[in-house]
C-alpha cells in the first residue's frame, strides 16, 4: 500500500501471489483477487479475498473447493455483496464464464441465473 502523503509503502498481505483486480468498498475496505500460495496458483485457485485495512485482518470469501478461477470483483454500492466472474460450471474450469455473487463477509456463492 502507498502512502500518498509520505510516500512510503507497506506490503499488506503475506499471499505468495500477486494480488489483481483490486477494487474498493464503499467502506474503504479492499477486495482483489489472488491465491494463497504458489500451489494453490498451479491448481488453478484463486479466491477473492477482502481485506480491512484498519485492522489487517484478511478474509477468503468464496467458499468453493479447487478449482476456483475467480475474477473482476466488484463490491454493491451498499457494501452488502460482491459481484465476480468465475466458470459457469465449478466443477470444469474450461465452462463458460458466469457472473457469481457471494456475501461481502464471505460465504456461498450464488449464480446470477440462481444456482449455487
């Protein structure tokens, strides 16, 4: 994270991959998407994750099994959900791409077409 007044920076999280599709909530925290670690990134899992940055605390919030390629998070003007594309079928990676959306403290995640 950088600093604009200082213009210092700090490494906020301890993921072995780079984060991506960073976007904000509407309560300032940070949503972006990445893998936990260099294996996971090889099994094709990569979660979107929220991150409070009063607090540092870091939270997974697709709760799916391998594979998991999600991407493009985007937080509800009311910060309730967040919105991302993943694989219309979870089970086949190589499936259509779907817009899924998952409560913004986490949980399971639901298609756009209603099923989870």
């Amino acid at each position: 994270m950088l600093d604009i007044r200082t213009g210092t920076t700090e490494q906020v999280t301890q993921l072995a991959t780079n984060p991506s599709d960073l976007t904000f909530g509407p309560d300032g925290r940070l949503y972006f998407v990445a893998a936990r670690t260099l294996e996971d990134e090889g099994c094709y899992y990569r979660n979107v994750w929220q991150l409070n940055l009063e607090t540092g605390d870091l939270t997974a919030l697709i709760e799916q099994p391998n594979p998991l390629i999600a991407g493009s998070p985007s937080v509800s003007p009311d910060g309730t959900a967040v919105a991302y594309l993943a694989p219309c079928l979870p089970e086949r990676i190589s499936s259509p791409t779907g817009l899924w959306t998952v409560p913004s403290g986490g949980g399971e995640a639901d298609a756009a077409d209603g099923r989870t």
